[in-house]
C-alpha cells in the first residue's frame, strides 16, 4: 500500500519518537562522524562481529533509533524530523544500516577478501540489488596511523557488474566514530556488495568495518543551539520494516555537540 495524499498521511500518523545523543570527538572539520557509538538515547551501539564476510542489519541490534511499529503489510515512510545540535556540526543525516562486517587485521597490506551474503531488500526501491547504496569505512576503536592511509576496495554495483574499484582515505589516528565513505566508479550509483579491501599501509591499531546504508533525509544545522525541522514534503521517503536507523553528522569542527530531535512515520 501507498499513501497517495495528505488525508492520508495525517490519518496514516505514528506516535513520535525521540533522539537525545551525548557530544563526541570527530576526525576534523569537513569530516563525516558515525553517531553510532555514542551514549545518550538511545544508547550507545555496539561494534559490528560478523567477521569479514559481515551480515545483513535487522531491527534487532543495540544503537538504533526507535520508531513506533508499524502495522504488518502497511508501508512506513518518514513523515517529519526534527534536530537541534549543541555545536560542530554542519549537517545531521539519517541513515539505514544495511549490512557491515568486522575482523579485519589492521596491519595486514595484503587483500582481504570477504564472501558477501546478500543486502536485506531495503535498498531505494525496496530490492536487495544496491540502488543507492553507499558504502562507507566506519572506525570503531581509534587508530594509530602515523600517515594517511588509502584503503581499496572492489565491489559489485547495483547491476551486479563486479571488479568495481573504489577508495576510502583513512587519516591519521582516525578517532573512534570516523565515517569515510567510498566514492564509486563512473556510472554506478549504488553497492551490491564487496569483495575486499586492502591498505596501502598499516594502521598499526584499532578496529574498522565495512557498512553499506541507504540515506533516508538529512537536516542541515546553520547555527549552534537551534533546531530545525523538515515537513512531509522534504524528506517523505520509504523506512522498510527491519530498518536500523542511525544518525552521521557532517562535523564543523572536532567537538561535536549534543545533538537532540525526534522522528515520525506514517503508514499506508
């Protein structure tokens, strides 16, 4: 089903629900950081530990945002979103969290190939083929890199042509949170999945991840302290049912504020 009007999208209305996530420390201004492991509310999220090969993301893992349920064979959408942020941060973005993966070894050069099981079927048209998939290099412990470091990695794109090549610069002594996203291949707008990842070098310690997401709507925030808002007709869009749903700023600086909001759905 569908919601064709906005009789039916007021009708369609969910209980609201709400974020309240504590400030962070991000890489440095122009850089993207993951919301993921910080405390607040919800709490904090935990790692991914599905080893290289990685796993598809449910609605079941600590971390995400709540939303209200939705009723089984009606289609949620995002009806509004509100967010405020208590400094150093450009822009507030809400994400689905397809698909991640963990293991790998840090001061390995070398290919390290992973054997993907498949995206959850949440992608911008509710497949599992990858449009519009990004895919992005997310740290969860802090890294130790003296030098800026480029990681490779080839991936199959949304209309399953493998030997894609794409890169993600990891710089140095990224800090836990950091969110590096790949640029794809001329022509591709979206990642099915991926078959490895070498570094150029070593990263000496920490812990990195390989997520695949699907951007639902993002909320610039033009001054410290001041919410914002965004109607039905900015960011109406699709939230499948199993969605993990997670916030990554576009940071100003590296003290990232408190950032607080909410987010309603409607179904039909």
């Amino acid at each position: 089903m569908s919601i064709a009007n906005y009789d039916q999208l007021v009708a369609g209305l969910l209980p609201p629900s709400s974020f309240d996530k504590a400030a962070g420390t991000a890489e440095a201004a122009g850089e993207y950081f993951s919301a993921w492991y910080l405390t607040g509310r919800p709490g904090a999220g935990v790692a991914p530990s599905s080893g290289l090969n990685g796993a598809a993301l449910t609605a079941t893992v600590s971390g995400q945002l709540p939303t209200a349920g939705t009723v089984t064979g009606k289609q949620a959408y995002l009806a509004s979103m509100r967010a405020a942020q208590g400094g150093n941060v450009g822009t507030v973005r809400l994400l689905d969290r397809l698909y991640a993966n963990s293991g790998y070894t840090v001061t390995s050069t070398g290919s390290q190939a992973s054997t993907h099981a498949g995206l959850p079927s949440r992608d911008s048209n509710g497949s599992n083929t990858g449009a519009g998939v990004g895919l992005a290099l997310e740290v969860s412990t802090a890294t130790t890199n003296a030098g800026v470091v480029t990681a490779t990695i080839s991936y199959t794109n949304e209309s399953g042509v493998a030997g894609r090549t794409g890169t993600i610069t990891v710089p140095i002594t990224a800090v836990a949170g950091h969110w590096a996203e790949m640029d794809l291949q001329a022509g591709d707008f979206g990642v099915r999945s991926f078959q490895s990842l070498t570094l150029s070098a070593s990263l000496v310690t920490g812990a990195i991840h390989l997520v695949q997401f699907r951007e639902i709507t993002a909320i610039d925030q033009p001054a410290d302290n001041r919410g914002d808002r965004m109607s039905p007709l900015e960011c109406f869009g699709p939230v499948y049912d199993g969605s993990v749903l997670a916030l990554v700023y576009l940071a100003t600086g590296t003290a990232v504020g408190r950032v607080r909001g909410g987010l309603r759905l409607a179904q039909g």
